[in-house]
C-alpha cells in the first residue's frame, strides 16, 4: 500500500495547485464565477469515461486470458468509475440551477444520457454483487462490461447530436475558446483527478484481492453448523 499512498499524495499535491490556479483564473465572461465548479465537473466526467473504458478492457481481456486479475481490473475500474459518475452529476447539477434555473433535465441529451450511463454500470456492479461464484460472476459481468462501454461516446457526442441546454465540447482538436489560465487550471486539475483515480485502482485492486484470497480459503464442512448438546449442570437421573 505503500505505492498508493505516494500516488495519492502526489494527487494532493497536484489538487492543491489546480485549485489555486482555478481561483486565481479569472471569472467566465458570462457564468462569472459560477463557472469555477467546472474543475470538478469536467474532469469528474472524463476520468468516469477512462474507468469505464479500463472496464471493458479488463472484461475483454478476461474473456482471452480467464484469469481473474483483468476481472479483478474490470470490477474495481467500474466502482471508480460509477463514483465519479456520480461527482458529475451532483456538480453538474450544482452547477445547472443558478446558470440554467434547472438542477437536472431529463430533456437535455448529456444529463439523461449521463444518469443512463450511471444506472448501467450500477447494474453492473449488482450483478456481481448477486453471483457469488467467480468464474460465473466473471464471464456474466464481461459481457455486460463490454457492452455497457457503448454508453461513453454516446454520452460525450450527445451535445452533438441533440442541441439542448449544454453546449458543445469547448476544448476540440482546433482550438479551444477558454481563457489560457481557466485551461490551465483545467489540466491541472484533471492530472489530479487522473492521480487520484490511479491510486483508487491501485487500492481497490489489492483489496480485492484480499478478498478472493479470503473467500478461498473458507471451505464450510458440512453439518458446521449443527453444536453439540451442553451438557453443563445436567443432573444424572
């Protein structure tokens, strides 16, 4: 755990700089300061799409190999992922009231796409939670891994597809319309978030594995549960 704990202190370090470059940048020209939670939003969103794809490449890799430890990789990258899923939901809808009036519209295509995608891969991990054999719990929970991976480019071209209240992706191949110390800022911010999620896998990965080790090594005899009579203060008759 040692390793974890200097990624996730580097994290802090990285944090602690994109935050104060994030105040420091100057206000969004029409969103002023409202438009600050944008360092948690965006890379909250973009770190759930890189642990998904870790999820799908973990699931198809189990399907070649069968052993585990891509089971192990897919399973512990959705948990990260649904978490930030949902760090970009709670913001984004943060974010939404005082900008758009609404905390959440399931008329607008990314939020409704987003939630979908957040619902899935909670269904994913109940899948696993409800089959408790690992080679079984493995090839049902790969199939739904590489599937479900479908959801991330739709989520992100959805503002493409379907103009509603978000815009379309600002930082594109061209160019980006942000203000150099907001991007900046930005950057920063999703390296720590990067840092963060690697050292959330790292973690995650060892204690999962504890746990396999933990669950095959208990082997229950039958009739374990069955006691013997006490037989302490009986009176012979």
């Amino acid at each position: 755990m040692t390793k974890v704990r200097i990624v996730m202190g580097l994290a802090a370090l990285v944090a602690a700089y994109g935050l104060y470059l994030a105040i420091a940048a100057p206000p969004e020209a029409v969103q002023r300061t409202y438009a600050r939670i944008l360092h948690i939003h965006a890379p909250s969103a973009w770190l759930a799409f890189l642990a998904f794809f870790v999820t799908a490449f973990g699931s198809v890799m189990w399907r070649i190999r069968r052993h585990l430890v891509w089971d192990r990789l897919a399973a512990s990258s959705a948990e990260i992922g649904v978490l930030f899923t949902g760090l970009a939901l709670v913001t984004g809808m943060i974010w939404g009231k005082p900008v758009w009036g609404v905390y959440f519209d399931w008329a607008d295509a990314r939020m409704a796409s987003t939630a979908l995608m957040f619902l899935v891969y909670l269904g994913y991990l109940a899948l696993r939670r409800a089959t408790p054999d690992p080679q079984l719990r493995a090839a049902r929970a790969s199939i739904l891994g590489i599937v479900a991976v479908v959801q991330v480019p739709l989520v992100y071209f959805s503002v493409n597809l379907v103009r509603t209240l978000h815009q379309t992706p600002t930082i594109r191949p061209g160019g980006s319309p942000i203000h150099p110390a907001m991007l900046q800022a930005l950057m920063v911010n999703l390296a720590a978030f990067t840092l963060i999620y690697i050292a959330l896998l790292m973690g995650r990965m060892v204690v999962g594995r504890l746990e396999e080790e933990a669950a095959s090594s208990f082997e229950p005899v039958a009739g374990a549960a069955v006691l013997p009579p006490r037989l302490d203060g009986a009176v012979d008759v």
